[in-house]
C-alpha cells in the first residue's frame, strides 16, 4: 500500500466523481465509502469520503463543501497507449459539461484537470535529432487532443 494518495475535494459530487472514474479505467475500483451521520455539516447518509483505485493508484475523493476550485496546476496524468484510448477517454472526460484544453490536457465536468498523453509522446520529444523533435513539439502546441499519426507525420516531416 502506497502511504500517499490523491485527495480530490468536492463540494458534494465525491461518489459520483469516483463512480465516474472507476467505470472508465479498467483495473479500477471503490474500496469504501465512509457517509456523513446526523448533525454532520451535510445530509445523513451523503458521503464523506470515497476511497479508490484507478489502475492500481490508491485516491481519495471527499465532500467538504464548499470546495476550493480545482486548477491545472494539479492534473491526473493519464498513459494512454493507442489513439482508440485517447479518443475513448477523452470523450468520456469531456462529455457532460468537461472541456478541451490544450496539449492533450482537459477538464472534467466535475472541474478536475487530466492530461491524456500516449507514451510515443515521450519518445518523439526526446529524440536526439533536434529537427524531429522540435517539428513534434510544434505539432502538439496546435492540438487540443493529442494525435499520434499527426505526431509521427510531424517528427517525420510529412
């Protein structure tokens, strides 16, 4: 068990955030639920707090209205390997009042920033050939979600 983990606060959306994150990764789940009692700050029963994984990755989701905004100084960074990922992903997240950014960065409708990020990303921005990685860098900086055949075609200088 890592003895760190994300805390995302909301001002009552804990439950149905992390319900919405475990149904989009595989190897995700909700370990427990701990509710609000009487005389709490909100209603019997509301949860308190949520605990649970997203691949593997122990996270926390509490309700402690009124929450402080979330910003893109924090974002879940996600490694999505195939453009199918990025492209199931990113219209999950953006959906229902999310929002493109830009450089495959995003936000939720719940206001948490995510970036979606194939691995080749990685590779074509630190390839030794400043050409090929500088026509890669100047390819993402136009995207909003990222592609990776718009990518490669860049790095490659199609």
């Amino acid at each position: 068990m890592n003895s760190i983990k994300p805390c995302l606060w909301f001002d009552s959306q804990a439950e149905d955030a992390a319900n919405f994150y475990v149904a989009l990764f595989a190897n995700a789940r909700i370990l427990n639920v701990s509710r609000y009692g009487e005389g709490g700050p909100m209603p019997a029963g509301t949860a308190l707090a949520v605990e649970f994984e997203l691949d593997g990755l122990s996270m926390q989701a509490i309700n402690g209205a009124p929450a402080p905004a979330f910003s893109e100084a924090v974002s879940l960074s996600v490694s999505a390997p195939t453009q199918a990922d990025i492209d199931r992903l990113w219209g999950a997240l953006t959906a229902d009042g999310g929002a493109p950014g830009r450089c495959g960065w995003l936000t939720d409708k719940f206001g948490v920033s995510w970036q979606i990020v194939p691995p080749r990303l990685g590779e074509l921005l630190s390839d030794p050939d400043p050409a090929k990685a500088g026509r890669a860098m100047q390819a993402m900086l136009t995207m909003t979600k990222l592609d990776i055949a718009a990518l490669e075609a860049a790095y490659n200088g199609e």
